[in-house]
C-alpha cells in the first residue's frame, strides 16, 4: 500500500495486479457480492477485480479511481464502495469539468478527503505528486502486488 495524506492509502492497480486478480477469481470471501456489475467502460474493473474490491469494503470504504489525459483534454471516473456494495458511482466526468465536482475528488470526499487549504481533495491527499501508475511504486518498496487471500 502506498500511503497518502490524511490517512488514507492507495493500491496502485497495474496491469500485473489486474491479471493476478483476474487469475485467482478476486478470491472471492464469503462475504463477498457475486453480482455482475456493469462496469465495463473502466480500465482495470474486471468481475474479478470488482469481487476484490466488493471484498475489501467490508473492513472500510474503498474507491476505485482512474484518470486518462493527453496534452490536456481526457477524464476522470471513480467508483466507491461500502460494505460490499457501490456506494457511490460510477462517476465519470471530462476535463472541462469544475474540480470540486471531478470523479476523483467525488470518490475522495467520500472517503473523508477534505481541501484544507489545498486546490482540491486529488491535491490534499497527494496525488498529484505522480503521473503515471508504476511511479507509485517507488513511494512504496515492497508493495504487494498479489491480491489478500481469503481467510
């Protein structure tokens, strides 16, 4: 996990760590929710990747977040859940968008995020300190790249 401000924390979800969720089937708990979700316009956000995700909410809220730019112009989408169920979203949103209502700060104020002096929520909590996905890594050595087993 890769720390963030206000205590918060991220699992950067490589292409690596999609496959290895997509492999093992989420490991899905029993807890989990095993309807299908139509989440087919994210990147990474397979069923397995979904039952993953459904899984983890139950100790916490979690947002699954994704941004996409090229020389200025893309978007944003966010998902959040809760307890194994989408509490929030999916949310997509262009580039023209004002910030305060952008996906990602969505998903970030949900999760408890607050601006505190800072442009946005995406500012706040840090992520604006890295553009790509892997450069997350070395904010973290030894971060698990392999989904948590099931108990």
């Amino acid at each position: 996990m890769v720390p963030l401000a206000q205590a918060l924390a991220m699992a950067p979800l490589t292409v690596q760590l999609h496959d290895e969720i997509a492999e093992s089937g989420g490991e899905l708990g029993p807890r989990a929710v095993t309807k299908p979700r139509p989440f087919e316009a994210r990147r990474f956000l397979g069923r397995a990747a979904v039952a993953w995700v459904e899984r983890l909410s139950w100790d916490g809220p979690v947002a699954y977040v994704e941004a996409q730019y090229a020389g200025g112009a893309g978007m944003q989408s966010a998902v959040t859940w809760r307890e194994g169920h989408v509490a929030l979203g999916p949310v997509e949103t262009k580039w023209r968008e004002p910030l305060p209502t952008a996906a990602i700060n969505r998903a970030l104020c949900y999760l408890g995020a607050e601006k505190d002096g800072y442009a946005d929520e995406f500012e706040a909590v840090g992520l604006n300190l890295r553009r790509e996905t892997d450069d997350w890594f070395d904010e973290a050595p030894g971060l698990r790249t392999q989904p948590p087993r099931s108990t």
